[in-house]
C-alpha cells in the first residue's frame, strides 16, 4: 500500500485571544496558517465555535485552489434541484449567514421549506423541533 503525503496539514493556531466587543460580550479569535500568506476570516459562533484543525485544513483546501464561487453561482444553478425535497432551518441571527441568504435559496428552490428561527445557527430546542418534523414527514414519505 502507498501512503500518500497529506497535502494540507492540521496546523495549529500561533495565536489566539479574546476581543472585548461591548456590553460584557467577548470573540474568541485565533491566528494560523502562514503569516506571510492571503489573510481570510472566518465566524463560527456559540459555546465551542473557534476554529479545530479539520477547519483550517479546510481554509488551507479552498485557497489552493480558488474554489470560491463567483457571486450568484450557486442561485443560478437551484432550479435543477426541483423536486428534491429541502426543508430550511436557519437562525435569525446567525452572524455567518444573514436571514436573506436562505430566503434567496428557498424562493429559487422550487419546493423548498424556509423556517427561521429566534436564535442563531446553533438554534437550540426550537431548531431542533422543526429539524424532527421535517425528519419524521421525510421517514413517513
């Protein structure tokens, strides 16, 4: 058998700390990768939001090899996905992903569902409830 060599490493954080943001609120935020490289941001909130190294590895991947997606991309190609069931479950104050972002996809994805609920992506027993609805209604069609 040949082991290949990891192409992108789990690397670790070189720096990390607290920003005080207000009103006794504070952001976990680290550094990592390489200080002389192209600089991304990424938030990831709620209880164990920073970053692991599956999550880095991943930043590592995308910048590679530019897999970003041109603005309007994904909406354009929606439409094909009609008939697939979708049910959307998104927090109203998710910071990574503003509540019209999941609208534009449910109004392009014929069929979908759109449920927004009063937390962020994490969501809690309100998110839960409407992701077992929607489970219970896939397993019975």
């Amino acid at each position: 058998m040949v082991v290949m060599p990891e192409r992108f490493p789990a690397i670790e954080p070189y720096d990390a700390g607290m920003l005080d943001v207000g009103d006794g609120q504070r952001v976990y935020w680290e550094i990592s990768g390489n200080p002389a490289g192209k600089p991304a941001a990424a938030l990831h909130g709620g209880p164990g939001g920073g970053s692991s190294p599956g999550r880095r590895r991943l930043f590592d991947h995308y910048f590679a090899h530019a897999a970003w997606l041109e603005g309007g991309d994904l909406l354009r190609g929606v439409p094909r996905l009609a008939g697939i069931r979708c049910v959307l479950i998104h927090g109203r104050f998710d910071i990574g992903s503003p509540p019209d972002v999941p609208w534009l996809l449910h109004r392009a994805w014929p069929g979908s569902d759109l449920h927004l609920v009063r937390t962020g992506h994490q969501g809690g027993a309100e998110m839960t409830e409407h992701m077992m609805t929607a489970l219970n209604r896939f397993a019975r069609t």
